[in-house]
C-alpha cells in the first residue's frame, strides 16, 4: 500500500511541476494595458487560457486521482 501511496504523490508532484513552469510563462504574457482597462474580465480570459492550455495535465491529475480513490477503497474492502 505504501508503495501505491508513493506512487500516486510522485505523479502528483511531476503534474505540479509541469503546471508551474507553464504557469510562469503566462506572466511574460500578461499585456498591462487590458489589464487595467478591465481587470475582471481580462484576468477571466486569463484564466480560461490556462485551462484549455492545461486541460491534458488537468484530466490526467484527475485521472491519477480515481486510480488512487479506486485503489483505496479496494485495501479497505479487503480489512
């Protein structure tokens, strides 16, 4: 059980890490101008863009995390 346990945080982990070096590249993306012209609406945008940017990660993460309930509720119905 452990080992599934490790398993499971070190494909969280490297889901993260991807997440966060293209989340740094957005910043340079930022355009000052729009946003202060309309901040709600243009950080929405934003925001919409990182999820379509990211909606592979984002399935597998969910993916990895019905895998790992699936396999949980397997130990305990085995006890």
């Amino acid at each position: 059980m452990a080992d599934k346990i490790h398993k499971y945080l070190d494909k969280i982990d490297e889901l993260k890490e991807e997440v966060d070096r293209q989340s740094e590249s957005i910043l340079d993306k930022i355009d000052m101008t729009n946003l202060l012209s309309n901040p709600v609406e243009y950080m929405k945008e934003l925001g919409r863009q990182f999820f379509e940017a990211h909606t592979d990660e984002l399935q597998e993460a969910i993916n990895v995390g019905e895998t790992k309930a699936r396999a949980v509720l397997s130990e305990i119905k085995k006890d």
